[in-house]
C-alpha cells in the first residue's frame, strides 16, 4: 500500500500519508482549490477489510462504431428482428451511442487474450503482436525483429461478453469452417430466446462479432422473456426471502423448509431473520406441489405483463387445478368410447351432426387459429388464454354437459329399428367429435403442458392418425369447413338465457339436483326463433326442467319468478313450494344500503357552494355514480317487488 518509485518526493509513503502530504504540498505551491466530501461506494477486502484502492492498469479496448452502425442497420431494415418492438428503442439508445470496449479483464479464468510482447530485444517502448497463437504471434514478430526474438503472451483474459459474443458460431468449430458440416447446418440459426436485461450485453455482441467475423447475422429473430418478481413486483432478493426456486415450485416445500434454506445459506445473521418474516408472508403454508406443467403454463400466461412478470404462486396454483381438471375430464370422456371404439383417422363434413357437435368444432377450429396466432406472432399468452378457454369453458363446462343425454338416454322398447339405428348413429358421431375435441386439445396444449398431454394422449382409443408420440404429431391447424358462426351466434342467445337461469336457481338457494321448470320471453324475432329450436340445449345448459317459450300474447303463469336477461328478454324461473322469504329479505338489505348511496350522494352535492367550490372532475364523477346508484335502487326495488308477487302466487 505505499507509493511506488514513480512517485517523486512521495515515493515509499504509505497510502493513507501520502494524501496528507500531497495536500501540503498543493497548498504550499498555491495550487490548492477545495476539499469537499462526496458519496462514492467504498470497496473492502473480505479477508483483511482493508480498503480495496482503485489501480490504473493499461487495457485492451475494441472500436465497436462500425459493427454496431451495421447491427443498427440490421434492425432498422428488417433483417433482425426483436420481439416484443418495444426493446427496439433501447437497441438503438444502446448503438448509436456506443463507447470503445474494455475487453480486458484482470481475473484467472477465461480466453487468455491473445496479444504477445517482446520482451528480447529489449524495447523503449512496449511492442505488441497478435495471433492465434505464440507460433503465429511470434513469425509476425520475426519479420520486423529477425530470428531469436522472445514474445510473452499478455496474463488479462477477455470480458466474459466477449467470449460469450462468439457462441453462435465457435461451438460449431469456428474458426476451423472448412468442410465443417456443422457449421454449414446449423449457422446461422433463427431464433435466440433470452431476457430482455442483457439485450446489449450478450445480443448486441452476438450480433456484432458475427457480422464483423463472418459477415453475416447469427439468427434472424431475437425474443426476449420477461424478468420474473414476487407478486409485490419485487426483485428477487436472498436478503428478503422472496426468492422463488422452480424445483420448490414444482415438488412443493413447507414454510420450515424455507427457513432452513436461508439458514444454510451465507447470508449475515441479521438478513436471516427478515428473510424468515418475508418468507412467512409471503407463504404462510409453504408453497404448494404444483408440477412442472402449471408451472410453465402460469410463466407463458404471464408474458402478456411486459418487461416484468409479478410471479404470484396461488395463480400457478391455479393452473395446477386446471391441470386436474383437464385430466379429470380426459377420464370422464374416456368412458363414452367404450373398449371397441376406433377413431376412423377423421370425422366427415357431411355426418349427421348434432347442433352442439357443429359448435364445438367450429369452437375447436378458432382455437387453433388464436393458438397458431399466437405461436406466429410470439404472444404466448394469447395461446395459454386460447387453449385454457376452449377446453374449461367450452369443452367442460358446455359440450360434455349437452353430451350426457346423447350416452345415458336408452331408447323406448316401442321404438322402432330406423330410430334406434339413428340414435346409434348419433352416438356414433358423438363419440367422434369427442374424440376430436380431447386428441386436438392434447395436441394444442401440447408446448403448455407437456408431460399431461404426452400421458392423456397415450390413453386415447387407437386411430390411423395417432403417432408414437404427441412430440411428433403435427399441431392442429384451423379447418375452414368446421367453423359456424350461425352455430355460435345460436350459442350466444341461448348461453345468456342459460346463465341467468343458473344465477336464479344459485340465488333462491336451490339444490343442484333441482329442475324447475322456465319460460322465455324474447321481443327480437331472430332470437325468439333461436331459443324456440333449442329449448331443450337451454334446459340441459341451466340445470333446469323444460323450457317453454312465451309468445308477446301468451300470459305469465302463476307462482313464477322473474328475471331480466337483457332489455328484450325476460326469464320466468317455477318457485312453486319455494320458501322466498330469505331471498326477498337478501333483496331488501340491498334496497336499503342502495337507499343509502343514493342519499349520501344527493346530500353531498346539495352542499351549499358545491359547484363553486367543488373541481368539476369531481362534480361530474359524483353525478355519474349518483345515476349509476339510482340506476342499482330501481332495478333492486323491481326485484323485491317481482318476489313479492310471486310469494303471493
């Protein structure tokens, strides 16, 4: 630690001396200015905790202005692109205005650099030779210095960048290219997946040094991942305990287990005990078993957040019951088919289908378009919402249920051998289109949910089409033929009216084995025809006995309980032997506190001043939640006394 023999008269001081008399030494020769404090980040040794002092050192630096003027170029015309566009600004900020590179770094491992001195003779100044190697390095030297000259090779290594830009290509033996077959396949590639924070420090150089060594990109498209947080938005931090391991994630781990982790690491006692509290937090009862499927299901559903992904645990979760779900499903479908099914390899435009059967295809066919969409346009999650929705909210909770009484109904000992054939038939096309649903979503979830769908699909019944395995079959590709947008528009009517009946039935408090019976009653002629040919879709849809449609001339029969779907339709659910007291008290409660709001609102604007002194933002939000709560006290008051005179029969 003291000053070297350059140092003059200060030569063979210690450091810390040293600045004292250098700064007599100033003041002396009336060159002294100021002395101010400053906060700067002081580096200690973690042996001696002794301070670590700057040292100046000679470095190797590379002129990075032409490569990166090529590489901007590159993406400005189309020839790179990066995905999401929104890291293109941060590309150019980082190119155009790039500094030389410090490619030299003081440290025991890496490429040793390849830069030689000459040592004998003698030099005045330091002279310098590179080569691949000391042999190549040293007949450079040999033709400016003659025979015996003796070369030492520079101790730096390269900037672990540096070494990292030449990946795309010195894994295939670069620079040996020659009849490198390798080489020749597979540089360059076409696509780089990475995350977004070392777009500069990796990407960039990738793309620099291919262009400069090979003329040429290393790939043509670059997606960037987002960066993963808690659920706070946090940084992932040992010291607050919110680190999340996807082993722990997947296998499950309880909250002790937690805390022995970060007792077992080397953090300083007093980070171990806020990195407990964050822990307890965080996850109270430890993190769930969750598999690796959901897990990678919740991180590509995420990647509609942007640049970072606020990882919550109970939405893996989450996808983890989906995951039963969609096993369970598989199960319970699997048992239409019975043990002499054979799928025939594809299901016939013209079959007898029913209307469901014509929906779910047309269904099935835009979620492969959306799933397609989004694998085109590298929008992950558009795929998981696309794959997720169709199979939970179409498939499950729609197609199977309208399915059942297609399976379970056996027909009357009085009907004849041509409508007993048809029923067959129907079965037949039934047990199809099941087996299409279930194989294309297999296929479809397939990148999602890789293990679930390799094991599901090894279940299906045998088919010409079925591969050894789901990684090699082809994924699913929209067929123009099935789709039916009158089919689905017939969906739309008759799901809403379904819905509002299920909401009524959930309301009074009805078991789930109740089957009251409904009517309907639609002012839009389109509609009304809709809802008149599928009464019995409806029925099945709302959990509910049969559903009869009202004409505008047709009275309401007694002891019925109404419910308003929209402006043109109206719903009549049976409430015959239904105790309504408890509704209508529900409904009351609600009339007073939507009294209340009212109240609160039209006292607040009747202040004296208001609407001088009041901003007019204000004025016009409390004017639209007033209207929006008189709005909410009318249609609960219709509500009372619609049970009201339904109570009275």
């Amino acid at each position: 630690g003291r000053i070297n023999d350059k140092g003059g008269p200060f030569a063979g001081q210690h450091r810390f001396e040293g600045r004292q008399t250098v700064e007599k030494a100033l003041k002396e020769k009336g060159l002294w200015v100021q002395k101010k404090s400053h906060a700067m980040r002081l580096g200690l040794c973690s042996k001696s905790n002794d301070v670590v002092e700057p040292f100046l050192k000679p470095q190797w630096w590379m002129n990075c202005k032409d490569l990166a003027d090529r590489s901007v170029k590159a993406l400005r015309e189309g020839e790179l692109k990066i995905i999401p566009e929104f890291h293109h600004q941060t590309w150019y900020n980082w190119l155009e205005n790039i500094q030389e590179w410090c490619i030299s770094r003081q440290l025991w491992w890496g490429h040793r650099i390849p830069a030689y001195k000459v040592v004998k003779p003698p030099q005045d100044s330091e002279t310098w030779f590179t080569g691949r190697t000391m042999e190549e390095a040293k007949a450079k030297a040999e033709v400016k210095f003659g025979k015996g000259v003796e070369l030492e090779q520079d101790e730096d290594v390269l900037d672990t960048w540096f070494s990292s830009g030449l990946f795309p290509f010195s894994v295939f033996g670069w620079p040996d290219v020659e009849n490198n077959d390798d080489f020749e396949a597979f540089f360059p590639t076409t696509l780089l997946e990475t995350g977004h924070d070392i777009l500069f420090f990796w990407v960039a150089r990738m793309v620099m040094m291919s262009i400069g060594l090979l003329g040429k990109l290393p790939f043509h498209t670059v997606y960037l991942h987002a960066m993963v947080r808690d659920a706070h938005g946090r940084k992932m931090s040992k010291s607050l305990g919110n680190v999340i391991d996807p082993l722990e994630v997947i296998d499950g781990i309880t909250l002790e287990e937690l805390h022995q982790r970060v007792e077992q690491g080397n953090l300083p006692a007093k980070e171990v005990e806020k990195a407990k509290k964050g822990q307890a937090a965080d996850y109270p009862d430890g993190i769930p078993e969750c598999g690796a499927d959901a897990l990678r299901f919740g991180l590509l559903a995420y990647t509609a957040q942007g640049r970072n992904v606020n990882l919550d645990i109970n939405r893996v979760v989450g996808y983890r019951h989906f995951c039963n779900k969609v096993w369970n499903a598989t199960r319970f479908g699997l048992r239409y088919f019975g043990d002499d099914f054979k799928f025939p390899g594809s299901i016939r435009l013209d079959a007898p289908f029913a209307w469901e059967d014509k929906w779910i295809l047309s269904k099935l066919s835009a979620a492969a378009h959306k799933a397609n969409e989004g694998f085109q346009k590298y929008e992950f999650a558009a795929v998981t919402t696309a794959t997720y929705s169709f199979f939970l909210y179409e498939f499950c909770d729609v197609y199977l249920e309208l399915l059942k009484p297609r399976f379970y109904a056996d027909a009357e000992k009085s009907a004849s051998e041509a409508e007993k054939a048809k029923i067959e038939e129907d079965r037949r096309v039934a047990r199809e289109v099941l087996y299409v649903c279930l194989e294309w979503s297999f296929r479809l979830m397939h990148p999602l949910l890789p293990y679930l769908t390799e094991e599901l699909y090894q279940r299906l019944p045998p088919s010409p089409t079925k591969v050894t395995s789901i990684t090699i079959a082809p994924y699913p590709m929209m067929v123009q033929g099935w789709i039916n947008h009158t089919v689905e528009q017939d969906m739309e009517v008759v799901s809403e009216v379904a819905k509002h009946f299920r909401s009524t039935k959930a309301s009074l408090g009805l078991s789930p084995g109740a089957r009251p019976a409904g009517f309907v009653r639609h002012s839009n002629p389109d509609a009304r025809d809709r809802i008149a040919r599928l009464c019995t879709q409806v029925s099945r849809m709302a959990n509910c006995g049969e559903i009869k449609l009202l004409t505008e001339g047709d009275a309401v029969p007694k002891g019925l309980l109404r419910s308003v779907v929209s402006a043109e339709c109206l719903i009549f659910t049976e409430v015959a032997g239904v105790d309504l007291s408890a509704e209508l008290a529900k409904v009351k409660k609600k009339v007073t506190s939507a009294e209340k709001m009212v109240k609160s609102y039209e006292d607040k604007m009747a202040v004296p001043g208001y609407e001088e002194r009041v901003p007019a933002n204000v004025r016009e939000m409390n004017t639209q939640k007033h209207e929006a709560s008189q709005q909410e006290l009318k249609e609960l008051m219709a509500a009372m006394a619609n049970i009201e005179e339904a109570m009275r029969g």
